[in-house]
C-alpha cells in the first residue's frame, strides 16, 4: 500500500479527531518537517485532504477522504494480522499487561514531560 507505520498511524489519528499538524506533532511527537512528509506523502496517495481553516487562514484542517477511510481499513486488516502472529502467544491478561506497560513508557518518557 506504500504505507509506513507513520502514515497509518497519522491515518488513525485524524479519524480519531486529530485535525491540524500542530496536534499530530504534539500527540505523535514527530517533528514539524517529518509530518509535514508524511501529510504530503497521504494526500498525494489520495488519502488525507486539506482545508483552510476559517479560524486561522495559516492552519489547514485534516480530514480522511473516502478513499483513506477503505485505505486504513486495509492497513487495519493487515495490522491485525501481523499483531496475531506477533502476540498470538499471549493471554488476555498478558496483552492487557504489555499494554499498560507500554503505555506508561509513552507517558513518562522525556518527550512527554
């Protein structure tokens, strides 16, 4: 699909309500150039559209275009595959757990404080 972890991961955010470059930057921590990449690399595929923004003219609002919401179901379907045959050995409980530790990484590391 030419896609990296980046781009889905961008994908998700912006179906999930992320909708200007300053806040993926802040909730991805990627650097402004690298997202500006990865937004330019998902609207040439057709994936991500920009729109002005009516509240401030130098912002542009993000959103998935039909073709990226059947685009990130793919990638979705993918994903979950590599993730069963990454983590197919672990419980519920065990997934539940690395979770949770992972996420706390994210939480507490330099970046975020």
């Amino acid at each position: 699909m030419n896609l990296t972890a980046r781009h889905v991961t961008t994908m998700f955010s912006i179906r999930d309500g992320i909708r200007t470059h300053r806040d993926l930057v802040h909730q991805l921590h990627i650097d402004k150039t690298g997202m500006v990449r990865v937004i330019d690399d998902l609207e040439q595929l057709g994936f991500v559209s920009r729109t002005r923004s009516t509240q401030d003219r130098r912002s542009s609002l993000l959103s998935l275009t039909e073709e990226g919401i059947i685009g990130l179901q793919h990638a979705q379907q993918h994903t979950r595959g590599v993730a069963d045959t990454l983590f197919g050995a672990l419980s519920a409980t065990e997934l539940t757990a690395l979770h949770d530790a992972l996420a706390r990484v994210l939480r507490e590391s330099p970046k975020n404080q």
